[in-house]
C-alpha cells in the first residue's frame, strides 16, 4: 500500500475533513509525505476541499 493509499484510507475512515497535518498524525506518515500524496491525489480529484487548507474524499 502506497503513501496514497493510506491517505485516501485515512481521510475516509475519519468521515470528516482534515488538514494535511491531522492525516499525517492518524496515519503515522511524514508529513512531507503526506503533502506528496495529498497533492497527488487533488490532480487525479479523489480529494476536494471544502474549507482552505481541509480536504476529505471526493463523493
């Protein structure tokens, strides 16, 4: 499982939006990691944000 997985899984499994530092917390990745992925994952839109700097799974 790639560091896009666990946070996709992450943000999920909260069913609330989170900051980028709140996945890297839950998820005990690096949080330069998890700005890699979060950033990955937004190009590909899994992800959206509702509020600045929050993002949860796309619907």
């Amino acid at each position: 499982m790639d560091s896009k997985d666990i946070v996709l899984e992450t943000l999920k499994k909260e069913g609330q939006p989170m900051s980028a530092g709140q996945v890297a917390d839950k998820s005990g990745l690096d949080r330069k990691e998890v700005d890699k992925a979060m950033k990955s994952l937004k190009d590909e839109e899994l992800i959206v944000s509702p509020k600045r700097c929050y993002w949860e799974p796309k619907a």
